[in-house]
C-alpha cells in the first residue's frame, strides 16, 4: 500500500441486496461493473418539479488522509512565518496566538507520524487477509462456468493481455455467493452503497442527502397547478399568537406567628366573605410560600372588595395585595424638567381617573432635552390613555440658578394677568406667569434627576488607573487556557492593588482638604459626612409599599364641610391688606429659604411684589374675601424619614416632616385599679375626639408606664379602645425617658448612647495634627453638648448620682479631648479646664435655674467651677500654669494646637510620662544626666539642650516661670504665638529622640 494513500477511507463496495447481488472475485483477474446507463432504462421526469433539477454542487473530491495531513501542515508554517516574533502583537494577533500555532505543528507533525505507521501496518495485514481468502484456479474457472450457465442470454468476451485480463459480465440476477469469497461486512445489519457505483444501478441504491438550507424567517414553499403544469412561490405566512389574559390574583403574606391553615379557616368563617366566594376561582401556595387566590376574572371589581374584606379580616397578622394583569406602554415627547409624580397627575387628570397607587413611571432622557416614560398599568388605563394619543402635562420646574437672575429681562418679561372669578384660577395664572419670566432670565437646574452623585475626590490619576485596570482583567480573562494565564493575573492584581491604593489616597487627602475647610464652615461637608448625612436615606421603592405606608400615615377620611358662614348686619367686613402691608412682608422674605413644588425661587417672588404689588393685594384681598387659600399654594412634597432600628416594611417605620403624633394621658390614683379605669376613661374620650376631627388612634403603638414610690413594682393594664397594653418599665415621650421611680436612670443610659456615637463620629474630622482649629472644634462640640443636655431641666437632679451620669461624662470628656488636642490619659478636670468646657453637672443645673444666657447666672456657674477645680486631686501641673478660670475663659487671641496642650496639661513625649507608662527605661533627661527628671518643667523652663531656643523667646526675655506663663501669653498676643513655637520645637525634638530611643532598642 503506497503512504499517500488514506487508510482511513472506505473500500469499495458492491451493493447487495435481495433481489441482487455480485461477486467479489480476486482483483488481478476479474473486475465487476454495472450496466452502463444508456443500456438501462430510466424513468419519465417531470419537466419543472424542483425535486427533478440536476445537482449543482461539484462532486465531493476524494483525498487521502496523509495528503491532507500535508496540505495541513503547509498551511500552518504558513500561517508561522506570516505571525513570526518580528511582528507586532496587535489586538488580534498577540502572545497567545503565536504560542498556539507552535504547539499546532508540534501536533501536526506527531499525528502524521503516526498515522503513516498505522497506513503501514494496515497495509500488510490487508495483504494477509488477501492471501488467505484468495481461491485457487479450479475454484475460480468452476465459479466462472456457474455464472455463463446462470445468464445465457448475456454476451461475455474476454480480453486477455500480458499484464491483466478484462470481462464484461451482465449483472446477474439470482447468484449466490460461497462464503469463502465473501468478504467480513463492516458492521452487522449496514449496507453501504460504492463510492464509484451509479445511483441508478440498483433498485436499492440510496442518493446522497442534499445540504439543508438556513432556516429564514419568512420560508418560500413552490405549489403546483395541476392545470397547467406550472410551479408558483408562495410566501409562508407564520401564525398569529394570541395574547393570554390572566385573571386577577390576591396574594396574602402571613407574618410569622401566623399559619397559612388558621388564615384559611378565618376566610371560610368570615361572613362579609361568603358573598365574594364564587369570585374565587381557586386557592393554591405560591413557591415563595405565599397564600394566591386566583379569580375567576380580569379587571373584576370584586377582586378589591375582597382585598379590602382580607386586609380588615386579618390586620396586621397579614399583608395582602392585588395582581392584576398589565401592559407596557410609553409616553413621548416628556420635558427633561417634568417629574414622574407631575407626569401621572398630567395623564390621569386627563382621563379624569385616579392615580393606581401601584404606578411608578420609569423615566429615561433621550435627546434635545427630552424624556421617554415607560409605565405598566392594567388593560383598561392603558386602552384609555393609548386613545388620547396626545396629552398636554404642565412642565413644574425644577429649580433655577438664582445667581444668573437677569433683573432687566426678568422685569421685562413679566407680564401678570388680571385677576379672574376666583382665587384658585388668580393664583395660577400669577404663578405662570413667573415661571416664564423666570425662564427668560434665569438658568434651569435639575436637582435629583442623577441618582449618583459625582464623588469629589475622583481625578485623572485614578481615572487612568480605572483603565488601564480594566485592560488587564480583560487581557487575563482572555487567555485562560494560555500559559501565560499566571503572568496576566499576576499583572492584573498589581494594576487592581494600584487602582485601588489611588482612591484610597484619594479619599483621605480629599478628606483632609474637607477637615480644613471646617475651619471656616463648621457644619460643612466634613461635619455632614461623618455624621452620615450626605448619604441618601433609605427609601420604599415598591410603589405598593408606598401606597400602604401613605395609606397608614395619612389615612382617608369623608371631606369635612363647614357650614356656611352668613355674615350680620352689625358685624363688621373682614380687614383686607394694602400695599404697604405686602411690601412690608416682601421685603422680610428670605431667598435662601427652599423652594416650593413650583420651582419658583424666593428671590423671583420677592422681585415680583415689587414690580406689581397692586395685582398681589388684590388676590390676597380675593382670598380673604372668599375665605379660602389656593391649591397651588397648599402643595408640598411630603418626605419619609425612616426611623432608627425599625422594620422599613412597617409603616410605622417613617416620620413624615408634616405632623406629630405623640398623645400624652396623666392620670393618678390610690389604688392600681382605680387608676386603670380613669386612664382608659380618659383615653376613650381622645379617641372620640380624634374620630369627630377625621383622625384616628394607632392602638398597638400606645405605651404605658405605672410610676409609684412603692417598694414592689407593680403592672398595669390599661385598654386602648379594643387593645390592653401593660405598663413598661419605661417608655420615651417627646425624646425622654420617663421610668417608673422617676430617676431618670433609664433616660442618662439612652443619652450617654447617643452621646457616645456622636463623639466617636465627629473625632474623625478633629485629629490632633489636622482640622479644624480650637475655635470651631468648640463649635461642633456643641452638637454633643445638645444631645446630652436635651430637656436637662427636667432631669438636672439625676446627675449628682456618679452611676447615672458616668457614661454622659465619659463622652463629654472624650469631647474636650478633641477640642483641645490633648493626649487621652488627661484627667476630666484638667481636659474640661483647658477645652473652656464647663462641666455638665454644673450646665444642667444652670438650665433647671432656667438662666443659660444670663450672664449673672454663668458667673455664679464659673465660680462654682472654680470651686471644684481648686481642689481637684488631678491635674495639678495645669492647676499651676492656669489657676484662675475667669481670664483663661474669657481671652480673646490664641489657639491650642498638639504641641501647646502638651505643655499645658504634662501628658506628651516627656521621658518621666513615657516610664510613667513603660515606654521608657527611666524618668530620667538624657541631656543632663542621671537624677534630673525630664517632665513638662524641665524641658521648657530648665533643660540646657533647649537654652538657645529658650533665650529667643519670650520665656528668655521676660524671665517667665511656670507661675506667670499663662499670665502673659493672655496679655500678649505675640507672647502666645512664641511660646506656642517654642513648644512645638521642643515637643517635635523629644519625638525625635524619643524615635531614636525606640528604634536603637529595637
């Protein structure tokens, strides 16, 4: 066998089949063919059947495998030499690509080796099966005698020449085969036709399947006209699919002490519900475990009976909520300016309809200062709205830059209308017509439009590292399977470590420049951002969360009609105002007080009543007179502030900024039981007021606290419409905490909390080095001096108890710390004293007096300050240099820095303070030997290492001592700002040596 030839391919074949068969006989002396096909006789085609055309695909050409196995391998060091290492690594051509191709041919070469010893081996045993099936002469000249005799009528001649013969023998009918010149099929029960062997041959024979066409979208199907013989093309239409409509459905979500069985049962005893039953189609339990009854139809007006008899039935031990089927539509052609809200009162005022509370439109821009909004709504609202086709929406601006205010085109372009029938169409007239001078003379600004806001400390740095980043995630991701995976992960950590080592640098100068700028704006960003004011205030986003919590809040009640007022004959007319009057007020009006709904900016307005005042007395004087005050003018934008620790499913859980709703009842008594009675008496009555002004009670959130002088604590149970409560140990009103012996215990724990969270967030913006300087630090301390002394006058006593107001002096103390930059080890006293802090004890005793800003109140609280810190055990080093607290309070120059309070209070890097905590050998001053202590008094007034220093400043000049320091640094000035650099250079030389020290142990 040549090793060109492809081992591989299929052996030719003779089909045999029932009817037919042929004989295999050797190859060197017989070869078997077909009848040729002008001897055979075929059948009648029909002229234009597309099954009938000739195939026009070429023949599939016949290779053997080592030849394409070659062509392969040309291909590829092709392929080599055109990407060799001379090239550049593109985008496309890179590292990878060129390590594949290598090992590509390494592969080539290995599979043709083995492929030409397997053609070799295949080869010789062919020779050997060939050898031992070939017959002899006898059994061939007998087999060619049986095959003349079977076919008489065929013509047989043969041609013997030197090297072969050549016969040509009719295909035989009926002719068995022996066994010994059957060749082994290759697989039982398979027939397969020769490659050479024409299709028409053989009865049996089967065509090669034609290549499947791509499937296309709209398919072509050719029909045939029986008539005329003729093929037309006929486009295949796919069907239409119609929607499916699904009927409503209630879904109800147990809370946790409730089981879905009792929820069943309550339903089936429920008599407002027997009624609603044949609504129900079926009742069945959702995957999340959710409790689904499905209706019986779409937009069934029982379906929210039936929630409304659920949500009552079952309170709060449930939550239940309708599915209705809905579609997707979108509005276009939307302002940028208009808001979601504004966009369904526009469209539902429209269709005269009310807003489904379940209604979020999903605004999105476009272009030239557009909107698209997508809504989903039920099939009914959206077959309403879809035949308007077009809507007018009022476009509510946003907000406007008051700084570009043009006076001259403002007055100019204002042009207010007369007043009309009645106040309401006045008064919105009048607001157009400034919001379009407004538009001619002011810049438009959109406010919460972007729910990201633009972070201040990126820059180009980070920007640049973000990229390149980027890159090599995606270069790593690329080459998974490449060896050089471990070096692009390794490249991509590094670029991932750097991205993120530049926003955290980033970060903390950012937030050092915000620390500095506190200096002049105290409650700026660096005070909002560590109290957690910057960041946004979680929000329901569920529109059917909103609805509830709306409903909770604001729960509906029937409109309250006054009667009509009819006026007396002798009862003067109600006082009008005139021009002076709204002037007068104009003028008093704030412009950087917040904006309305309208956008309108205060300074427009006020520039407005200016220009017209007449046209503005005279809608006033329409309002009085129709006793009545304007829509627009009662708009507002109600906000949700989630409460601290609570459920945000609840909604109980927000605050609205509009109303209160803490009701407190007293009541006293003699005995449990009489007093229990009077204070649901008591109660009763403000729930039938409440009820007569359109209010209602929450009765699960009412509280109750028995306060006694007894001994035995004692509980009460008081009843709150159809709810017993019992009485707490304490409970908060109004923010305090009222306990049951009126100690005020539970309350000074809950301050000192509060106090404490305060202090530990506000320490991040006054570092010792860094920040604010001692006269804002003050001022932001005020933040928790006010979260402390809250309602002080009430609980003042409380604090001459050291185990109650321990933790409130903790957090105050750790305050005055920060103020005055000192080291933490300073004692109370000493850090209040040099903060300018006066002690809480003292401040809540000035407020119970009810005299905080009386100056003869403060002296009496300074004097008795100073009372307390004469005999104070601690702080004796700071008691020498500030005796008395007057002058030291009252001073007009000078800011404590790190260095400065360490001179004042003792506590910094002096070697008898490090051996006082074990970070030194000895007390003792490595300048002046063994036996001189190196403290504050030392290093500043007596230490020759620092003499030079001392002699050029003011200590050297006025002969200062320890006594009159602080004497002289508050007359001076210029004496303050020397001693305060002589402390710095002498507190950084001891941290340097102190360093030093450290490092040579070790």
């Amino acid at each position: 066998m040549p090793l060109d030839a492809n081992p591989f391919a299929r052996r030719p074949r003779i089909q045999s089949s029932p009817s037919a068969a042929t004989c295999p006989l050797p190859r060197n002396e017989i070869e078997c063919t077909g009848t040729s096909d002008s001897e055979t006789p075929k059948r009648p085609r029909d002229p234009d059947s597309p099954s009938s055309k000739p195939r026009k695909t070429p023949p599939k050409k016949t290779r053997s495998g080592i030849m394409e196995i070659d062509e392969m391998g040309s291909i590829l060091e092709e392929l080599i030499y055109t990407y060799s290492e001379k090239q550049p690594v593109t985008r496309h051509v890179n590292l990878a690509t060129k390590s594949m191709l290598h090992r590509l041919r390494e592969l080539h070469g290995s599979v043709r080796a083995q492929l030409t010893e397997t053609s070799s081996k295949l080869d010789d045993a062919l020779s050997q099966i060939d050898l031992l099936q070939q017959p002899s002469a006898e059994e061939q000249q007998a087999t060619k005698e049986r095959i003349l005799e079977a076919r008489p009528s065929c013509n047989a001649t043969t041609q013997t020449t030197e090297s072969k013969a050549y016969t040509e023998v009719c295909e035989p009918s009926n002719l068995e085969v022996p066994k010994a010149l059957q060749r082994p099929s290759a697989k039982p029960g398979r027939s397969k036709a020769s490659r050479t062997q024409n299709p028409s041959s053989s009865a049996t024979s089967s065509k090669k399947p034609q290549p499947k066409d791509p499937p296309v979208k709209n398919p072509t199907v050719r029909v045939e006209d029986h008539h005329t013989k003729t093929w037309t093309e006929v486009k295949r239409q796919k069907p239409k699919l119609k929607p499916k409509s699904r009927p409503d459905a209630i879904i109800v979500k147990c809370t946790e002490k409730t089981p879905y069985a009792d929820v069943v049962k309550m339903m089936n005893a429920e008599p407002s519900l027997q009624d609603l039953k044949g609504n129900v189609q079926g009742i069945r339990k959702s995957a999340t475990g959710e409790l689904i009854l499905r209706m019986q139809k779409r937009d069934d007006p029982a379906t929210d009976q039936l929630q409304s008899a659920l949500r009552k039935m079952l309170s709060d031990k449930a939550l239940v909520k309708t599915v209705h089927d809905t579609v997707m539509i979108e509005v276009h052609n939307i302002d940028e300016t208009l808001t979601a809200d504004e966009l369904l009162v526009a469209l539902f005022a429209s269709i005269e309809g009310d807003i489904p509370a379940e209604v979020v439109p999903s605004m999105r821009k476009t272009y030239r200062g557009k909107q698209i909004a997508t809504l989903v709504l039920q099939p009914s609202l959206a077959t309403k709205l879809l035949t308007l086709q077009k809507t007018h929406a009022p476009i509510s601006r946003i907000g406007y830059k008051t700084d570009s205010l043009n006076t001259g085109r403002f007055l100019s372009a204002i042009h207010l209308p007369r007043m009309s029938s009645d106040a309401n169409t006045s008064a919105d007239a009048i607001a157009e017509a400034i919001i379009r001078a407004c538009d001619a003379s002011m810049a438009k600004v959109r406010k919460g439009s972007n729910p990201y806001r633009p972070v201040a400390w990126w820059n180009d740095a980070i920007a640049n590292a973000r990229r390149e980043c980027h890159a090599a995630r995606r270069q790593c991701q690329r080459h998974r399977n490449s060896p050089d995976y471990e070096s692009l992960a390794q490249i991509f950590r590094l670029k991932r470590k750097k991205f993120k080592n530049a926003i955290k640098l980033s970060k903390a100068r950012h937030f050092q420049e915000l620390c500095e700028a506190a200096d002049s704006q105290p409650y700026g960003s660096a005070y909002k951002m560590v109290m957690g004011r910057l960041a946004r205030q979680p929000m329901p986003s569920c529109s059917a969360q909103l609805g509830r919590i709306i409903g909770t809040l604001f729960p509906s009640q029937p409109q309250l009609i006054l009667p009509q007022h009819q006026p007396q004959l002798d009862e003067p007319e109600p006082a009008l105002t005139n021009i002076d009057e709204v002037l007068n007020l104009a003028s008093k009006i704030k412009t950087s007080k917040a904006v309305g709904p309208d956008g309108i900016p205060n300074a427009a307005i006020k520039m407005a009543i200016a220009a017209k005042p007449g046209v503005f007395v005279e809608l006033y004087n329409k309002c009085i007179v129709e006793g009545t005050v304007p829509r627009r003018w009662k708009l507002q934008r109600l906000v949700l502030i989630p409460k601290a620790g609570k459920d945000l499913d609840d909604p109980s859980s927000y605050r609205p900024l509009c109303f209160a709703d803490d009701i407190a009842v007293v009541t006293t008594g003699k005995k449990l039981e009489d007093t229990s009675a009077r204070c649901s008496s008591a109660i009763d009555v403000v729930i039938s007021w409440l009820s007569q002004n359109g209010l209602a009670l929450a009765e699960h959130k009412s509280e109750a606290v028995l306060m006694s002088s007894r001994k035995l604590v004692e509980k009460a149970v008081v009843r709150v419409g159809y709810t017993h409560i019992e009485s707490k140990p304490a409970i908060k009103y109004l923010g305090v905490m009222l306990d049951h012996r009126l100690s005020f215990k539970h309350h000074l724990e809950y301050v000192s909390a509060r106090a404490s969270t305060v202090t530990t967030a506000l320490s991040r913006m006054m570092a010792n080095t860094r920040g604010p300087k001692e006269r804002s630090r003050k001022l932001i301390a005020g933040v928790v001096t006010s979260t402390i002394l809250y309602a002080s006058a009430i609980w003042a006593p409380a604090m001459e108890v050291a185990s109650y107001s321990r933790g409130c002096k903790s957090a105050y103390r750790r305050c005055a710390l920060r103020v005055s930059t000192c080291f933490r080890t300073v004692s109370e006293t000493a850090s209040l004293v040099v903060a300018r802090m006066v002690p809480l004890h003292l401040l809540a005793a000035e407020r119970q007096s009810g005299g905080s800003t009386n100056r003869i109140v403060r002296d009496a609280t300074i004097s008795q300050w100073q009372i307390s810190w004469d005999s104070a055990p601690n702080g004796r080093w700071t008691y020498r240099l500030i005796k008395e607290l007057r002058p030291w309070l009252r001073r007009r120059h000078g800011q404590l820095n790190f260095y400065l309070s360490q001179l004042l209070t003792g506590h910094g890097c002096f070697k008898s303070y490090l051996h006082r905590f074990k970070h030194a050998e000895d007390p003792f001053c490595d300048h002046c030997g063994h036996g001189i202590i190196e403290d504050a008094e030392h290093s500043i007034f007596l230490c020759p290492l620092f003499g030079r220093e001392r002699g050029m400043s003011a200590i050297g000049r006025l002969h200062l001592t320890p006594d009159n320091l602080v004497a002289h640094m508050l007359a001076e000035e210029s004496t303050w700002t020397d001693i305060s650099n002589l402390a710095a250079h002498i507190m950084k030389d001891l941290r340097r040596r102190e360093r030093l020290r450290n490092g040579a142990t070790n």
